[in-house]
C-alpha cells in the first residue's frame, strides 16, 4: 500500500491554493533568470522543467515578490490534486484570490455537485479575458497524472486570452503537446541546463552569504562536481560554514573521495545538534508543519521556538506566506530525513503516525487525517475518519475526494462499514464516473448488507436508493422504484432535507417514464418541502421537470418562467455547471423554440445536453438528445438533427427500461422526416454549376476566389450565388448554407 500521507493535502480547501513559498533570506536574486521570466511573458506557457532541488520554487517565490501582488496567482499542486474538477477548482480559488472578478464564479462552479468542468472552464477563460496582465503559476505540476487535468490544461493554454499566461514548474516533462506548442510560439522554457548555477552564482552563496573563504578556481572546482545543481551547492555552503578548514574538505569532494550522496547523508545530518536533529527525523512524517501539530505528534512543547529558529537559518524549511504558523521542508530535505526516520528502529513511526491522524482529525483536516492513519496501519481508524465526513463531502459535491480516500482501505473493513460503500455508490454519480464503477459499490453495498446487517444503517440505505434514483442509468423503472424506496426511508426517519431530493429524483424518473401527473405532483411537493431551500438540487431539478411539463402541453409562458426560476436559483447557489441544472436549459430550448427565437432555442438544447453527458448512456442524455434533435429539426438544420438523433437511438437501444424514450423519438424523427420533405417540396433543384458554387460558398472563400478555383468571372459567381438564394428562398450566405445542410446539398466531409 502506498504511503498515503506523503500525498495527501493536509490543509483544507480553501486554504489550499493560498499557500506558495515566499523567498527566503540568503537566497541570491539571480536576475539573468528573472530576465528569462519577464522576457517570456507572450508565451501562454512558461514551462520550468529540471529535477528536484533546481531551485525552481524559489525562482518563482522571487520572480513572485518583485510584481504586483494581484498580477500573479499561485498555486501548489499536490497528488489529491488529480482529478479534474478538483485541479480546475483549485485554479479557479487561485485566480478569484487575486482576481475575485475573474474566479470566483468558476470555483464556485466546480465545487458544486456533479459540475461539468469544461463548461466551468469556459466561464474561467472569459473572465480571464478581464483579468490581464496575470500570470497563473503551477508548481509542483509533475505531481499530477491524470488524463483529463492535461486535456483541459492543453485546451486553456491554447484559448488563453492576451495578457495571461500559465507559468508550471515540474520535475518531468508534463504530457502536453509541447513540440505544437513550440511550433506555435506558445511555448517559452527554463530547463535544468538554464537554472544550473554559473561560478558567479555559486561564489554569491558561498562566498557572500555563507563567508566560506574559497578561491576562484576553489568554487569552480565545486560547481564542475555538482554540475551546477543548485541545492548541493547551498547545503555544501552550509556544511562548510562551520568546518574548520572549508579548503581541504572540497579537496576531499573534488577528488572524488567524498560523493555527494554520503555527503548529504553523513555530513549535514552530523552538524546538527541532537536536539535539531530529532525533531526534524521525527517530524519528517508530516507534509507540513505547525508548532500545534508538531507539539502534539513529537510529544514536546517547544515546537514554535524549534520553528523559527529553522526557518531563519536557511536550512531549507520554509514558512508559508498565507500563514505564519504553517511551514514546509524542502522536498530534498525531507526525503533526507525521512530516510534517517526509516533507519531509527526506535522511532516509533506507527505512533507518529496515529498521533498525527488524531490531531488532523480533531481539528477537521480529515484528509490528512485518514493519510496518516493508513500509514499507520489504523484502518478502523482511517474508516471511522470517513464516517464522520462522507456525508459533508457528497453534500459539497465532491464525490472524487470520497473515493480517493475509500480505495484505500481494505475490503474488510469496507464491508464492516457499509455507509462508506454506499456513499460510494453516489460519489460514483456526482463524479461522473463509469457506470461499471457504480456497479462495483453497488456489488460491495449488497455483500456488506448481508454480512454485517448490524452494520446496515438507514442512512446508508437512502443514499444506495438516492443514487440510484437520481442517476437513472438505463433502466426508468428501477429508478423511479429506488427514489420511491428513498422517499419512504426519509419520511419514515424523519424529514430534514433529504426527501427534496428523493421527491425531484422522483418526479424526473417519473417524467421519462410518462407519467406526468406524478411528475407534476412530486415535483410541486419537493418545493414547498421544509426544508426545501438546503437541498438547491433537488430545488433546480423540481422546478426544471415543471418547466417541461408547461412546455409538453403548450404553457410557454410559464415554461419559460419555471425554467428561468431554475436558472436564477442555480446561478445563486453556485450550480449553473452541473448535471442538475439540464432541465432547465432543455426546458427553456422548447420554450424558445416556440416563441421563434431559433438559434437561442438550439444553445440552450446543447448546454442542456453537454450537463447531463456521462461516460455510459443514461435515460437523461439521450432525452436531452431528443431535445436536441427536435430543436434543429424546427431550425432547419435537419442533418445536425439527424446527428444528435442517431446518437439518442444508440443510447435508448442499451436500455433495459427507456420508458416514454421510444415514443419522444420516434416523434422527433417524424418531425425531421417532414422538414425534410416540407424543403424538398418547396426548392427548386440547382444546376451542376450553381452546387459546384454552393459547396464552395461552405468553405468561406471569397467570390473572388471561388472565381479562381472554377476558372470563371467574379461577375458569373455573383449570378450563380444570386440563382443559388432564389431558389434556396434566403437573402444571406449562412441562411443558404444551413438549407443546403438540411437538404444534404453539401458533403458532409
């Protein structure tokens, strides 16, 4: 099992993105590599790519201190980074500290449930447009691995507006298409070569800052052996300090009867008073540090005099900027000492551990906490940690962090706590997953209900049956049945909230299924519930069924106002990008369309059907393609509508139980089948001439070079063009080319 606390964020969100190094006393300013910086502020990415102790934060810190505070914002990534909702939240917070205008709609967004983060990221990069000059700094990016981070991450240096730009440093490479990047003149990069120390730079921290007494050639002689390497030319410097006679221990070094690794390891650690010493072996199990924390995991209580000194005496720890009582070793440093931990059988390491996890918990950093408690091998503790927190997590949306965390204990004590495996199942849900991951908790839920049944809670229950009321898969009729389920179990425990989301799972499974008078009575309940206001999604999801069932009978007036109530409340309570808010957008595309308002009509039909699109086909999805498919039908756009169609009757093909889905369409296919025909009736047939003209009008060449493709005069395009809007009946070249479409007069290649 991995050592969990090493990659665990100890500190909460939204402490997070606020903490970065500020630079420390005694390092060198290094202005050849500030120019760098400056010099490389048109490149949407600056990439600071080079090994661990290249001293690439500290550039950054410096580079940091020397612009104005609103113009850069940092943030420090860390493993529990790596999914890309939570790496996209943590760069909106990032940004909104610095530009509250610009990220905080977005961090909003992507901490709500179920948000669909490339609409979040969309709404980050057109405020960004406001935000200039601001440079975002990524540090530590190679910590991140997943996939998706690194689309998104792509697609937003790409669309960056002018005046903003993405600085990251890494220790590897990340994978992005860096060599397009070059080719484009997006890329500017300071690599290991670059940040190595020249001989000047290495005299600066010997010489100047340390008072080691080295001659020229002495100092060349050091640099040759580290090859620049920045951290073991600092901690040399320190090691050197306090020898007697610097001169003949770099003799040693040069003749290659000291190597660094037995430096680093034997040296350093034996100038350190024993005191110093054991605090900072001992205290090498913690990510960060605070003199709290450390007080009560080392078991002392001089841990904020032990800090300071240590942060004053440049011996690579350093205090985070955002709070004084926060502190971090260097990653080499600490790497140093945890080896020293690991070779001290008397440490007590397990221990270290427990009290770490107890002090975490107690003070509400469960992350961390449940980290340190694996690592210690405390499982019943580590699965009594997320007890106490899975609620609050699904109900902040953050189903990704849940799972994260219960992949980490072992399957016995997941069937021995069977509300973990439940709150899996939803997390699975709100994090988009794939249905096979659903399937997975489902399959563990069932095991632990029969063989821990005095395990089993309600609670657990309402939430297995939530999930699967709300997700509404493939199968109508479980769903309506498992929200149904959920609803009993809520009134029979005792109404606080969680029946307004069972009631609107409730009315929208209903309303798939064709039973709109339920949909209708479920729906209208769940908004007049008491406590109706705590649960904004089963609000959002409620008022959008309404809205569908004034636009199925014609109510257009009152769809749109439904539709928009949903909207306004889901703008309020930071919704407007998750899956809840779909209805809405689908529901205000009918009203839209019925009001002749066409283009707007097919926006919102893709916004709906883009928040509810999941790795697997779902009832939901494929109704939005529904919707999708009937709104470009009514705009003309009948190839675009057959599109989204097909799709729809891919996805309703796989479903066990697709309720009224069938019917919907078969309607909108009926409603294409007659456009086309109502086109086809209507338009004069086109010459061979004026289609040659008219598949050239689709590629945006000018008359005049549509006249040089087909060798003919300006003038005979002209009239080929005018023939071409007569007999389409338009006035315009969009209007002709989306008739064209409608009546497959254009390839669709």
């Amino acid at each position: 099992m991995p050592s969990f606390s090493g990659t665990a964020r100890l500190l909460p969100s939204p402490l997070e993105s606020q903490l970065y190094s500020s630079p420390r006393e005694g390092l060198i300013a290094r202005p050849r590599l500030l120019r760098d910086l400056d010099s490389l502020a048109s490149r949407n990415l600056t990439l600071l790519s080079a090994p661990c102790g290249y001293g690439k934060t500290s550039l950054l810190a410096t580079w940091r201190a020397r612009a104005a505070p609103e113009a850069v914002a940092w943030l420090t990534l860390e493993p529990a980074d790596g999914n890309e909702a939570r790496f996209w939240g943590q760069v909106a917070d990032a940004v909104g500290r610095v530009r509250p205008s610009a990220g905080r709609r977005a961090a909003a967004l992507l901490r709500a449930r179920g948000a669909a983060t490339d609409v979040a990221l969309h709404d980050l990069l057109a405020d960004l447009a406001s935000a200039a000059p601001l440079a975002i700094v990524l540090d530590d990016l190679h910590v991140i691995d997943d996939a998706e981070c690194f689309a998104l991450l792509d697609y937003a240096i790409e669309h960056l507006p002018p005046g903003v730009r993405i600085i990251a440093a890494t220790r590897a490479d990340p994978p992005l298409p860096l060599g397009r990047f070059r080719a484009r003149g997006l890329l500017g990069e300071i690599r290991a070569r670059d940040l190595a120390f020249t001989a000047d730079e290495a005299r600066q921290i010997l010489v100047q800052a340390e008072g080691v007494e080295l001659a020229d050639e002495e100092v060349g002689i050091l640099v040759e052996r580290t090859e620049g390497w920045p951290v073991a030319v600092y901690l040399t410097a320190l090691w050197l300090r306090d020898q007697d006679d610097p001169r003949l221990l770099l003799g040693e070094l040069a003749a290659g009867r000291r190597y660094l690794g037995e430096y680093l390891t034997d040296e350093i650690m034996a100038s350190l008073d024993l005191r110093t010493r054991t605090f900072l072996v001992r205290s090498s199990v913690l990510s960060y540090l605070s003199p709290s924390l450390c007080d009560a995991v080392l078991g002392r209580d001089d841990s904020a005099e032990m800090l300071r000194e240590l942060s004053s005496s440049n011996l690579l720890i350093t205090r985070l900027e955002r709070d004084g009582d926060w502190f971090k070793v260097h990653g080499l440093f600490r790497e140093l000492l945890r080896l020293e931990l690991e070779r001290d059988e008397n440490c007590g390491v397990v221990e270290l551990h427990r009290r770490a996890a107890d002090w975490l918990a107690q003070h509400g950093f469960f992350v961390g906490a449940v980290a340190h408690a694996v690592d210690a091998g405390e499982h019943e503790q580590a699965a009594a940690i997320i007890s106490d927190a899975w609620e609050e997590l699904l109900d902040r949306g953050d189903g990704e962090t849940l799972l994260r965390l219960v992949e980490y204990l072992p399957l016995d004590v997941l069937l021995a706590h069977p509300e973990l495996a439940a709150g899996s199942v939803f997390a699975t849900y709100i994090a988009r997953r794939p249905l096979h991951e659903r399937l997975h908790w489902l399959a563990i839920t069932a095991r632990s209900r029969r063989e821990s049944p005095q395990a089993w809670s309600p609670r657990a229950a309402i939430v297995v049956s939530l999930a699967q009321g709300i997700g509404v898969d493939g199968d109508v009729g479980a769903a309506t049945a498992h929200a149904r389920r959920a609803f009993k179990l809520i009134v029979k425990e005792g109404r606080d909230g969680r029946e307004v989301s069972a009631l609107s799972g409730l009315a929208y499974a209903s309303y798939l299924a064709g039973m709109q008078t339920a949909a209708s009575k479920y729906a209208s309940e769940a908004l007049i519930a008491p406590h109706f206001a705590g649960r904004p999604h089963g609000v959002v999801r409620s008022l959008g069924v309404l809205a569908l069932l004034a636009a199925d009978v014609g109510r257009i007036e009152e769809s749109r106002a439904k539709a928009q109530q949903a909207l306004d409340f889901a703008r309020e309570h930071g919704l407007s990008a998750t899956t809840s808010v779909h209805l809405a957008h689908l529901a205000r595309a009918r009203a839209l369309q019925a009001e002749g308002e066409a283009r707007a009509a097919e926006a919102a039909a893709e916004l709906g059907e883009q928040l509810c699109r999941m790795p697997d086909p779902s009832a939901p999805h494929a109704f939005a393609l529904v919707v999708l498919g009937e709104t470009r039908a009514r705009s003309g756009r009948l190839q675009a509508a057959e599109s989204a169609l097909t799709e729809a009757k891919h996805e309703i093909e796989t479903f066990s139980d697709p309720g009224r889905l069938p019917r919907a369409l078969g309607a909108a296919r009926r409603l294409v089948r007659e456009a086309r025909k109502k086109h086809s009736a209507s338009t004069e047939r086109l010459s061979p001439a004026e289609l040659a003209v008219l598949r050239l009008l689709a590629t945006g060449l000018s008359q005049r070079s549509i006249g040089r493709e087909l060798f003919l005069s300006v003038n005979t395009i002209k009239t080929h063009s005018r023939s071409i809007y007569r007999k389409l009946g338009v006035n315009s070249r969009v209007d002709a080319l989306a008739r064209a479409n409608a009546l497959d007069l254009i390839p669709s290649s």
